[in-house]
C-alpha cells in the first residue's frame, strides 16, 4: 500500500481539514485508487504458493454443494436464474482457463466455432465483455460489471460482482435511503456460484441502508437471566468472496433490538472461509439509532457480552482488512474467532493448522466492543491502524482463547495508533452502578485496554505448554491506554509511546492501571518477556510496567515517568532490568502509611525472584520535584529469597527521599549504588574481579594483579562479632571488620573457614598492632624471622628457618639501661652499654665483654 501509506504517513492526504485520513480516503479516494487496487490485488495473488492455489481450487469445487444456500440467501429460486447462470458458467469457463483478450479480433481468432470469450472492457463500469464466436464472428453474451476505474485491474485476478449492476435486483441505489440488502445478497451468491471472486460496492457520496433482518442462530441469555435471539448478521460471507470498495458507507439501519452485525460466518455448517479480503469499505453498526439498549436498564451487571460485530469469522485462514473503517457496533469491528472443540449437530469443529490475518491501515472508532478480537490463530499483523472514541470494554486489540487446549502464536501489532482522550468506557464497566444511571455516567474516564491478551482457563496442572506465545507489540503510539498480557510466553513490547495524563483516574473499575502488564498468576515454566525502548509517562493510580511469573525478562531502555505507585513492580521474576529512566514516580505518604508498607512509592518495587537470579543493574532515579512534591521513596525496595541469590548493582538516584537499596531481607547482592553524586564505593556482600586488575580512582586500592577471584560479602568474625566484611579467594579466605571497643581487624580464616588468627589491628586511636609470635613470625625476604618473645618483653629473629621455640633465636639488640656489674652480670646475647669510658657488649647469656672507648 505505498501510495495511501505514505499519504497518511505525511499527512498530506487530510487536505478536507477533518482530523481523519481514512475519512478522506473514502471521500476522495477515485484518484489513487485504481493504483492501490493494483498493488493490493497483485500482492495477494503472488503472496499464495502453488500447493495453497491447489487446495483453494479444491474447495472452491465443494461449492457446488452450498449453491441452493446460496440462493434462498439472495432471496430468489435457482430456476429464475437460467441466464444469469447461463452467463456464470460461461465466466467461470474464461477465467479457469485464465484467458482475457485485448480484443475482439484475438479472441475470435482464438476460439473454436461457438466458443466463448472474454475481452477486456471498454469503459470504467466494465470489467470484461463475454463473447460467443458464431459463424466466424463475435457476438456479445454479457458484460461483467466493474466500476470505477478498478475494474481493468481486477479483472486479471479476479470476478467481479458489482452491487450495482441492474441484475441483482435492480442494482444497489447507496442513496441513504433505499434497503440494499437485495442488491447485496444477489452479488454476493452470484460471486459464490461462480466460483469465488469480489464484490465490487463503488462509492456513492451516500451510504448503502441494509435494512433486512439478522439471521439467528441460537440465543443469549442477558442479566436478569431471561433470553434473546441470538442474531449473528445480516450478510452471509461465502466461500471465495472476498469485497471490496473504494471508500463507500455501507450502514446498518436502526430500530433493532439487541442487534447483530452486517457480515457473519455460519461456522455451524463446518465451512472454513479462505483467501477472503476486505478493501476500502465503511461499516456502520448505527447503535445510536438502535431501540433496546445494550444492556437492560436499571441493571448493574458489566458482564454480559453483545455480539453485533462488523466482520465476524468462526473458522478461516488467509483473511485480510485493508483501508477499511468500522464504528457504532454494539460488538467487535471484526471478530476472528475459532471454535476449536466446539460441537455442532455431533460434529466437532477441527482446528485451523495456519490462520494468517492481516489488518492494514484501518480505523477503528465508537464500537462497544473490540476493535479486533481474535481467538484460536497463527501469524497475525495488525500495522498501521487507528483506534479511537467511545467503547472498547475489553480492548482495542484482543487476542483470546476461551480453553485450556486452544492456540494463539505469533502476533504482531505494530506502527497503530490508540488514541482514548476523545471517548469514555461505557458506564457499563462500573457494576457497582445501574448501566442508565447517572452514577455511572459521573463515573466514566477517557482510558482503555490498548491490548487485552487473555487465557481465561489458564494450563492444565499450572505449567506452560507453549501454546500461546510470541505476542509483539511494537512502536504504537498510545494516549490513555494500556498493553495487558495474560498467560502469554514471550511477550515483547518495543519502543512504543504511552502517555497516560490526561485524566486523574482514581476509581476507575474496570480496566486497570498499570501501563503495561505482562502476568502469568501461577503457572510454571513461562519464558521470555522483553520490554525494550518504551516511554511510558503514565499518571494513572498504578505502575508503569508490572510483570509477574516469568523466567528470563529483558526489561532496557524505557523511560517512566510519573507512575503513582512505582515505576516497576516485579513479582516472582527474573531476568535482567538495566538501563532505565525512572523519573517522577510515586505519590508522597505519610509515616503511618510507609511503615504500612515500605515498597510504597518506591521506584522499582522486587517481590520474590524465579528459578533463576534476578538482576537490577545500572538504572537512573531521580525525583525533580521539590519539597511536599517529592514522592520517590526508595529506589529499589526488594524482599529477595536467600536463593537463587539476586544482584542489585551500580544504580544511581538523585533526589529520592530514602535508600538506593532498601532490601528487607539483606539476601541479595547489592554493590556500587550510590545517591547525589555520592562516589563512594559501597557493597553490603558482593565485589568480584576474576583474573585482572583491581583499580580505585580515590583510595588505598590498586592497581594491584589478583591471582584468583576477589569477593566481599558479609561473615561472622572468629570470634562471634557482627557482621563484617571478608575477601574470598581460591586459595585464601580473610575477614575485615570492627571487634567491641572499634578496633579495625584483619583476620584469616581456613580453606574449611576455621579462625586462623588476626595478623594485626588498628586501634580506636589509630596505632597499628601486631599480634604475630614465634609460631607465625613476620618473614623479611623469606630468609629472615622475626617475633616477639613475651617471656622477656624483647624481639627475637632467627635465619633460613622458623623458631621451634618462644626464646629460640637470637635476641634482636637493644641498649640496657646501666653497665653491668661484672664480666657474669646477668644478660643476653646483643645486649650493649656505653659510657664516656667504656663500650659493654654482652657476647652470650650473662657473659660480658667490654674495650675502652678512647677520644680522637
């Protein structure tokens, strides 16, 4: 869709000034258009393999089988179509054998005496010219019906019906005023019979009225428990018909009580509808002017669900929307639903293998219900689409599935816009209140589910099966909406824009307050989880992202700002968090209401861990509000499990009113956070350098080469004190900290952590005492001992080899205080005196020698 995507991407195709490109396309669509049809239905006929064309023209020939349906459907008997079937035939002849003449001259020369052939037609309200060669020449059949300069084009891929053309009873007026629930029916059975094809509705200026009844299958039960027809929709899709549209309305007419939708699938008749697109139609619910409303007055029940969808398909594959708008359903704009298991006269619906859905640059606005809602299915992109207005009880987008066994894998929602400032949830979403109350009219609030994924039955047992995963949600722009995941694996949500500030939003029901919201309950064994590159500035009562339950999260790069409750909450989760932008969240409290609780308004709030460690690594916090303003608490408030054991490392805050790090249980590493500007290194367990250099900016540490791991942590001391610090090795464990009277101490433990002793210590006075004797002397070059003998107060060393004895040695020398008495004076070796006469050296234990100091 190059030509309208980059129209709407520029905004140079609102040039009527309304604020809404689709409506302008449907206003002025014929100049482009031919163009767009071009590359959407060439696209779709090269996109299908070989063996998928095989399988198509397979059930196409099972058709055959739903003809007389197909009739009754139009409303006319098969015996009065004797020459539109005459003509069906032949059309379907020409284009199985996939021949289209440029002229009348090729094809005569062509084709056997009495054949048929198919020109090209001669004007825009003409797709092909139907010939028969008599007697030589070509004597025109038919026309098939095209409009608006799109008919040359699809006519090379496909048939087409135009809701116009005078055969189908009469043609489709699109006046506004005349039912064209005939002119539709006939065009619609028609393209069935003739084997599948397009259902041109050209444009008008006036919408197309389908006032006949809904078909009902079934009923429902409302809340008061009494029953309703159960009215599916007005039009029938078909196998094979697919249609189409250069921007014409096509609108429900009022009046209807508990009303159903314009196209339904009967998905109770085992039919599987495939290759079916939409293109460039306006579908109008009109539930302003329907008469019974959605829900009974005076009731206050939120629960009970409408099912007047636009679209709706039970069983399909290869399904696409394009450049089409849906409003004022009481229902979903469309409903792809599957009824995997379901049973239907003792026959059990088989699931769908590969679904394929595609929703391109659509709108989506004033539904009671669901944008999208999707069930069972494979491979589905929404891109490029607008949701807006009133409505939306469950989500914009929802993908769902109703039973333990059903599937839902790989969506991918990306480049839409979710635009709530403009409309209100229903007053329906306030059950404490009567549905037509004013009380519930107070209550309403611009905000809604942008995405609502949900398993209501959860897994069999607790424990994920990987059924429903791989649920992507990427670069969408929101205003006053919320992403919610429910029992999905491998959710990503990328780079998206939330902004949540419009409304204050306390009290609001329903619809919940955390931004994004990825969240298992109790099931076991669900990975994945990436929430990467996100802004989210969200003032709603909750948080900005919550994620429950999961294994191996990756939550980088977003941004949150002002969340009242916190920006993170993390509950029995892990993975990684690291480089995020926490700005303004939290709401200031009292005293009374911290003690209450203590992760209250704290920026990042861990609750538990997985099967696997947790990470908090390297996030900014900051509060820039000023005095009573200040709302940011701590910045990570954590009660961790003592295993597996989590790390919180190297965040900083500014401005906060508490901790970095407030853990309640002190069972996580926690190192380099830090507050202000403050660059102290601070650690309450864990430092490691495995293998390099270990340096300090400021300090007394390194660069110093470690021979093994280096770590610090907590440990009792040998000798029973507080908690201190200790280095741990691969050959050497030894332990800092502070003894009772605040005396610095470095002691050394065993490989087995038995107490060897402390080497030494500081006392509170700053001296340095060694605490070494004869059995651990300090060792000078690896040659010389030296210890303290305490028998005598004096130092003794000893060479080559370690004392086997406290007075082993030789006394180290040191000056008497008198000269001895005699040569037999007591003592030791190395002692000396000198006097003005005399120098006393004693030569062995008490045995001294003494020479005469002479002057020079």
């Amino acid at each position: 869709m190059p030509i309208f995507r980059e129209e709407i991407n520029t905004g140079t195709f609102d040039d009527d000034g309304t604020g809404d490109p689709l409506r302008t396309f449907a206003a002025k669509s014929n100049r482009n258009f031919k163009q767009l049809f071009e590359t959407h239905v060439t696209a779709e006929a090269e996109g299908f393999t070989a063996a998928e064309y095989a399988r198509n023209q397979g059930d196409r020939a099972g058709i055959q089988g739903t003809r007389a349906q197909a009739a009754a459907d139009a409303g006319v008997a098969i015996a009065g179509w004797r020459d539109q079937a005459q003509t069906a035939a032949v059309t379907a002849q020409v284009f199985v054998n996939g021949v289209l003449y440029a002229n009348t001259a090729s094809g005569v020369a062509a084709t056997a005496a009495n054949g048929y052939f198919a020109v090209v037609g001669d004007n825009i309200s003409t797709a092909s010219i139907i010939y028969q060669k008599v007697n030589g020449v070509a004597v025109e059949v038919t026309r098939v019906p095209g409009g608006y300069a799109v008919a040359a084009a699809l006519s090379r891929t496909s048939k087409i019906f135009n809701v116009a053309d005078a055969q189908y009873a009469g043609g489709a007026k699109g006046d506004g005023v005349t039912n064209d629930s005939a002119a539709f029916k006939m065009a619609n059975a028609m393209c069935a019979l003739n084997g599948g094809g397009t259902v041109f509705v050209p444009f008008t200026g006036n919408p197309y009225i389908l006032a006949d009844d809904e078909f009902v299958f079934g009923s429902f039960t409302l809340a008061d428990n009494s029953t309703v027809p159960f009215k599916r929709g007005i039009i029938k899709t078909l196998p094979g018909v697919s249609w189409a549209s250069d921007g014409a309305e096509v609108k429900m007419s009022g009046g209807r009580a508990y009303p159903g939708g314009i196209f339904y699938h009967p998905w109770w008749e085992l039919t599987v509808l495939r290759d079916i697109s939409f293109f460039g139609l306006v579908l109008n619910g009109n539930m302003p002017a329907q008469n019974k409303a959605i829900y009974p007055a005076n009731t206050n029940d939120g629960r009970i669900w409408q099912h007047g969808h636009g679209v709706t398909f039970g069983q399909w594959e290869r399904v696409s929307f394009q450049s089409c708008e849906f409003f004022g359903f009481v229902g979903n704009g469309i409903s792809m639903f599957d009824n995997y298991g379901a049973k239907v006269n003792n026959n059990i619906l088989a699931p769908v293998v590969s679904n394929t859905l595609m929703v391109d640059t659509c709108s989506f606005h004033d539904l009671f219900g669901i944008g999208v809602g999707i069930g069972v299915s494979r491979n589905c992109e929404i891109k490029y689409c607008r949701f807006y207005g009133d409505g939306f009880w469950v989500g914009a987008i929802t993908p769902e599935v109703l039973t333990p066994d059903g599937l839902l894998i790989d969506h991918w929602y990306h480049h839409n816009t979710f635009d709530f400032r403009g409309g209100r949830l229903p007053p329906e979403s306030y059950p404490q209140f009567a549905s037509n109350s004013q009380q519930a009219e107070d209550a309403r609030k611009h905000l809604r589910r942008a995405v609502c994924g949900i398993v209501y039955t959860g897994y069999p047992n607790n424990q994920y099966n990987e059924s429903l995963r791989g649920l992507v949600f990427e670069s969408n722009l929101i205003y006053q909406g919320i992403f919610q995941s429910y029992n999905y694996g491998y959710v990503e949500v990328l780079n998206n824009k939330f902004y949540n500030y419009y409304e204050d939003m306390n009290g609001t029901y329903i619809s919940g307050t955390d931004c994004i919201v990825i969240s298992l309950g109790d099931t076991k064994g669900v990975r994945g989880g990436r929430v990467v590159g996100n802004t989210v500035e969200s003032d709603l009562v909750g948080y900005g992202l919550f994620l429950h339950g999961s294994e191996d999260i990756f939550v980088a790069d977003n941004t949150v700002k002002f969340c009242r409750k916190g920006a993170l909450r993390l509950e029995v989760t892990s993975g990684i968090v690291t480089n995020n932008r926490l700005i303004n969240v939290g709401v200031p409290v009292t005293a009374a209401q911290l003690q209450a609780d203590p992760a209250t308004s704290s920026a990042i709030q861990i609750f538990g861990c997985g099967d696997t460690p947790l990470d908090i690594i390297e996030n900014t916090c900051a509060d820039k509000r000023t005095g009573a303003n200040k709302g940011t608490q701590h910045m990570v408030h954590a009660n961790l499990p003592s295993s597996p054991r989590c790390s919180i490392i190297g965040n900083q805050a500014q401005g906060i009113l508490g901790k970095v790090v407030n853990d309640t249980g002190n069972a996580g590493f926690h190192y380099g956070n830090a507050q202000d500007g403050d660059r102290t290194f601070r650690t309450n367990i864990g430092m490691a350098a495995p293998l390099g250099s270990f340096d300090a900016l400021v300090g007394n540490i390194g660069p110093h080469r470690l021979t093994g791991d280096l770590q610090l942590g907590d440990q009792v001391n040998g000798n029973g004190n507080a908690l201190t610090q200790y280095f741990v090795g691969k050959k050497f464990r030894y332990q800092m900290g502070a003894l009772a009277d605040g005396s610095f101490t470095f002691q050394s433990f065993g490989a087995d952590g038995s107490y060897q002793g402390a080497p030494f210590y500081v006392g509170p006075t700053g001296r340095l005492n060694y605490t070494q004797d004869w059995t651990r002397p300090i060792i000078y070059g690896d040659r010389l001992r030296l210890w303290a003998d305490y028998s005598t107060g004096n130092l003794r060393v000893k060479f080559n080899a370690d004392p086997t004895a406290q007075d082993d040695g030789d006394l180290l020398g040191r000056v008497v205080n008198a000269a001895p008495a005699s040569a037999t004076a007591a003592g030791t070796r190395g002692q000396s005196f000198a006097d003005e006469n005399w120098l006393y050296v004693c030569i062995d234990t008490n045995k001294w020698r003494r020479t005469q100091v002479v002057a020079w």
